[in-house]
C-alpha cells in the first residue's frame, strides 16, 4: 500500500511517506500530530482521489496556503488542525472529482479554511461539508452536486464556535443546515433549516427557509430575496438590516415567531412587499 503518514514537508515526494511511496487513488492518508512543516504538493495531483484523508489535532503546519490551494479529492476528509487548510477539489479519477464528506473542527473559532473548485476541473465537487470550528470560506468557485449538504455548528453548543463565509459566485447550494454558528452567504440556497444560529443571506436569493427556535434570518438583499420563510415559535427574521427593498413571495408566522420591520410601511414603493402572508401568531 502506498501513501499512509506524511513525514516531512511536500506530499508528491515518495519518500516523505511511511510506505515509501506517494499516495495513489484509494489510499488512507494521515497528517500526523508530529508534522510541524506546512504541506505542499511539487507536482500535479489534481487526479488524485485517495478514501481518507486525516490531519490530526497536533499539526501545527498550514495545508495548502490561500494563494496555492492543494489540489485532490477524497471520499472523506477530517481535519482537526491548528492552522489553515487550504483545498479545491480537481476532477478526480475514481470518483469524476468528488469529495463526499469533509469534516471541519479545527483548534480555534478563527482558524481558516478555503475549500473551491480548480479552475481547469470540469467537475470538482463537494457532496458533504460538516463546519464545525473554524473560520471558513467556501470560496465564488466552489460547486456543489445536485444533493449537497452543509451542517454548521454543535446543537449544544450556539455560542458560535464556527463562522462560515458563501463567496460570491459560488454555485446553488441545496441544502444548509443550522444548528449553531453563523453563516453570511452571497450564493444561492434552495433549502435552509436554521435550528440554531444566524444565516444572514446577502445577495442571492434563498428559496425555502425554516427557522426554529434559537434561529436567526436576515434577508439583506434585494428583489425577491426569499421564496417561501417558514417562522415558528421563538425564531426571528430581520427585514431591517439593510434599507433595500424586498419581496417574500410566501412569509408564514407561526404563534410565538417574531419578526423585525415597519409593517406599516409594507407594500409601499422602495420598500418591503409579502405577496402572500399567514400570520398566524393572534390566532385562537
């Protein structure tokens, strides 16, 4: 078996492995708690598509950099590092370059993370993306397949030990799921169910929204900036964050749902319009 622990700085040198061999598609990878050195890649492995990869809690090391991503893909990925991990996905050869489950709790709240797409793969795509700890951007580059998740945050834990960015650009995400943390999203999300936490949707629009108790929604767009929102007991939608004008098509208040705006101006020219409300919050 080649691959298996990295010993030493660049990951395309052979000997800098414990099999004495680079990794190869469907090989387990480990970044060791011993690795000080940053990770880098000499040669192109933007075909490769190993079934694990694990950086450790110790490693002190940088994966990749901002300017000089790493560039594979991996059937899982779970990274406890200290510092920033840095990655887009190429095409892949097993798998038509995607990457099914990547796990993010990094050591500290503001420890970054930028996952994309390779500017020459066709595909590149992220299927699971569970944002844990950390400061992480998925970046204008990043696609998604046509049943791609993200989970955000600990269900105990909504002090907010994870913020996530939605970079301009990036492509439709189909699901999000919130359950703690905060996510600030400039691309567009078919389904959003925030438990917990605050999603605040700035440019692109949203098409279906949930929000429960302990979850926030601000819609800071403008045009049609939500298709149906859904708030019930102890949830919020802000409408009041920026003075653009915004339409709901569909906005139902279940009893104990709050919302922020000037409801006496709503439906005036410049400002907000429910095309259809239900708000069932006085009803007996």
């Amino acid at each position: 078996m080649s691959g298996g622990i990295l010993n030493a700085s660049d990951w395309s040198t052979a000997a800098n492995w414990s099999s004495a061999s680079k990794p190869v598609n469907n090989d387990d990878t480990i970044v060791p708690n011993t690795l000080n050195d940053n990770v880098t890649m000499s040669a192109d492995e933007s075909d490769l598509d190993v079934d694990l990869l694990h950086v450790q809690k110790g490693f002190t090391g940088t994966f990749g950099t901002s300017a000089s991503p790493l560039v594979f893909a991996a059937d899982l990925i779970k990274v406890f590092g200290s510092s920033g991990f840095y990655m887009e996905v190429g095409d892949g050869t097993t798998s038509s370059g995607i990457t099914d489950e990547i796990r993010l709790q990094m050591r500290t709240h503001n420890t970054p993370v930028e996952l994309g797409k390779e500017a020459a793969a066709s595909l590149g795509q992220f299927e699971r993306i569970i944002c844990q700890r950390g400061l992480i951007t998925l970046k204008g580059n990043i696609a998604f397949t046509a049943t791609s998740v993200v989970e955000v945050g600990f269900m105990a834990d909504q002090a907010g030990d994870v913020r996530v960015i939605i970079g301009s650009g990036a492509g439709t995400l189909p699901n999000l799921r919130m359950n703690g943390g905060r996510v600030t999203s400039d691309g567009a999300i078919t389904t959003a169910t925030v438990c917990n936490g605050i999603l605040t949707q700035d440019t692109a629009a949203v098409t279906t929204v949930f929000v429960y108790r302990g979850g926030r929604l601000e819609l800071n767009g403008s045009g049609t900036v939500a298709t149906t929102v859904v708030i019930y007991d102890g949830g919020w939608l802000d409408l009041l964050q920026t003075s653009f004008q915004k339409t709901i098509t569909t906005l139902y208040l279940f009893p104990g749902a709050n919302i922020i705006w000037d409801q006496n101006l709503s439906g005036s020219p410049g400002l907000h319009t429910i095309t259809n409300p239900f708000d069932m919050r006085n009803a007996e």
